[in-house]
C-alpha cells in the first residue's frame, strides 16, 4: 500500500489491527451473552411456591422402563427425546409418574 499522509499501512501494526479488532468483537459478544445468560432468573413462581411449602429437593430413582418415547424431530434430526418415566424418592410417599421428562 506505501504511505498515505505520512502513515505506513505495510507495517506490523496495520496489518495485525484487523485480527484485533475480530478478537475484541468475539470476546464482546461472549461476554454480553454469558451476562445474558446469567441475568435471566429462573422466573418460575411454581417452584418458588413449591420450596415455600416445604418442598425438598432430592434424588429420584427410575424404577420402571421408560413408556410412550417421542422423538423431537428437526428437519430429519433428533433434537432430543421425552418419555413417561415412573420414579421413587427415598421416604417418598410411593411411585410418581413423570410425563415429558
């Protein structure tokens, strides 16, 4: 390129700002959507009014074998599966069906 009002744009500095400036924008980017994502509160009153009952979080053991399976299909991929699962809690009151879990 040469000089341009007294400014050399061949040296190491010139050709190496552009790089920077994509690692500055990607680093930005990450760290508004990590803060995003962090931000968001879990927002659900179900639970909340769960927990202020006295409900307690604990381990659930699946004790039958998973029924009515259903694929979440996208263009021909699976995105992900559900299934009615029937589980225990240890000192639970007995069996619990789970739909879409």
């Amino acid at each position: 390129m040469g000089d341009v009002l007294g400014i050399d744009f061949d040296s190491r500095g010139w050709i190496r700002a552009p790089t920077c400036a994509v690692w500055l924008l990607v680093g930005f980017a990450s760290a508004a959507l990590f803060v995003g994502l962090l931000g968001t509160g879990g927002g659900d009153d179900r639970v909340d009014a769960l927990r202020d009952a006295g409900a307690r979080v604990s381990a659930a053991t699946v004790v039958e074998r998973p029924g009515a399976v259903r694929e979440d299909l996208s263009e021909d991929v699976v995105r992900g599966r559900t299934a009615r699962l029937v589980v225990a809690v240890p000192g639970g009151p007995g069996r619990l069906a789970v739909k879409g879990a």
